[in-house]
C-alpha cells in the first residue's frame, strides 16, 4: 500500500487518482465517524462530501505532524460538530423546538436483534458532553487507540483516559435513568 503521506502529497499536485484512492482509504471511516455524531445518513452523506472537499482544497496545507488518518478524523469531528451546531441553529431559528434533538436512530451497521439497545445507546451518548461524546465515539465506536484520540481532540493522553472514564460515568447515569423510567 502507497505511503498515505504520498498520496495525500499527490492530491495537493492536483493528482485525481491519488484523490479518489484517499476517498476509496477514508470514505468508510469518515461516513461512520459522521454518522456516529450526527445520527441521520443524510447529514453523515452531506459532512462526508464536506470533508472531502475541505481535504482536496486543504491538502497542500498538510504539514505531516500528524498522521494523514488523524488529520482527517480531525477535520472529520470538527465538520460533524459544525453540522451539529447548524441543525441547532436551524432549529431554534424555526421556532419548532428550542433543543435539538436526534431522532430515534438505528445505526446501519447494528445487527437486527440489537437496534432497540443500539437506539438507546446513540441517545445516552448523544446527550453526553461534547469532548466526551467525541473521546467516546473515537476510541469505542470508531476502535481508535487512545494516543490517536488525543492526537484527534490536540489533548494529552491521560485526558482523554479522564474524559473516557467520566462519559462512561455519564453514560451509565443516563442508561439508568432510561430503563428506570421505562419501568415506571
């Protein structure tokens, strides 16, 4: 395989092969990514196509302190929580809700047997705190090594390990609350 560096060096030379074997690399990781935040495919398709874009506008300003992967989760979390805000924004500006709310949201890539526990799952993390919901995201949902997590979020490692332990906290607390007042 191509160094990711090389190709992402040929997309900034306006190389189009290079840019569509970095699509072909990174467009899964990106959607699923997106997807994870923004909890509707329909955004996840739209952030995908925004990443991409930046990536080809943006390329010839890599400057290699990163890896390629982490740039692009990077630019990935930051358009997703863009896309977040604008819904937000939208929302309020509707006047139909004063919260954005993700709706109910079954995950394409859950099994069948596990969408009801998925759905309240993607609910409990959406409601955690940003830096939290995205260390939990990276490292649980996207099975990204910490050290990447904190190279993602430009944090050290021992906070990312904090925010993972006090969203699992959260996240606990909320699934909690859930099924005690589905019992209710």
């Amino acid at each position: 395989m191509e160094n990711h560096h090389q190709i992402l060096s040929s997309v900034a030379d306006g190389d189009a092969k290079a840019f569509r074997s970095l699509y072909d690399l990174y467009n899964g990781k990106v959607f699923n990514t997106a997807i994870s935040y923004l909890q509707s495919e329909q955004d996840a398709e739209e952030v995908t196509q925004d990443v991409f874009t930046s990536i080809y506008r943006n390329a010839g300003k890599f400057k290699g302190q990163a890896s390629v992967s982490t740039w692009i989760y990077r630019i990935t979390v930051n358009a997703s929580l863009n896309a977040i805000k604008k819904k937000k924004r939208n929302t309020f500006l509707s006047l139909s809700s004063f919260e954005y709310d993700a709706p109910d949201f079954d995950h394409p890539g859950i099994v069948l047997e596990n969408k009801e526990n998925a759905r309240a799952l993607f609910k409990a993390i959406n409601a955690l705190p940003g830096n939290q919901k995205t260390a939990f995201i990276l490292s649980f949902i996207e099975d990204l090594q910490r050290q990447q997590v904190a190279d993602i979020m430009e944090t050290s490692l021992k906070a990312v390990e904090s925010l993972l332990q006090r969203g699992k906290k959260n996240l606990r607390n909320i699934l909690e609350k859930t099924y005690d007042d589905r019992r209710i």
